[in-house]
C-alpha cells in the first residue's frame, strides 16, 4: 500500500512539470519563474532516487523518480535559454 501511495504521489507531482515545460517553451522568458524553486525540486528527486538505491528497493516508482528528474532538469534547461532570450530583448 505504501508505494502504490508514493507511486501517486509521484506521478501527481510529475504531471505539473510537462505543464510548466511547455509554457516555458511558449513564453520564451524567464520573468516569473524561480530556478532556485526548481533546484530544490531536482535535490528532493535525487535524495528520493538515492533512497531507493540505498534501501535497495528498485521498484516501479523508481521509473517515476528518474522521468520526473528529466522533466526538472529540462525545464531548468529552459530556464536558462528564456534568461538569455530576456538579455537579448
């Protein structure tokens, strides 16, 4: 039972980040987004990824922690070529 609820709770948070990538992508700027915010997300995947490695409890879940760091990491990408589209304005 409990990770079918880490499982939901991982997936409920993923979905915000296809959301957030594609208004960064449409924006084109950085104005309003914190990448310090984004940092803390990415520091909260990884300490979860390394718990599991840790524990030695590779399940499914796993899988959610790892697309879910992808999709930070990108939308921190975005952070920074918005940053430089904004100095260029």
């Amino acid at each position: 039972m409990a990770e079918i609820l880490e499982a939901c709770m991982v997936v409920c948070f993923g979905l915000s980040w296809p959301v957030s990538i594609l208004k960064s992508v449409k924006s084109r700027t950085a104005k309003g987004k914190s990448v310090t915010f984004s940092y803390f997300i990415l520091v909260g995947y990884l300490c979860g990824i390394v718990s599991k490695l840790a524990a030695g409890r590779i399940t499914y879940v796993f899988v959610f922690y790892i697309i879910n760091l992808v999709a930070v990491s990108a939308d921190v990408a975005l952070y920074f070529r918005n940053r430089k589209l904004d100095a260029k304005a």
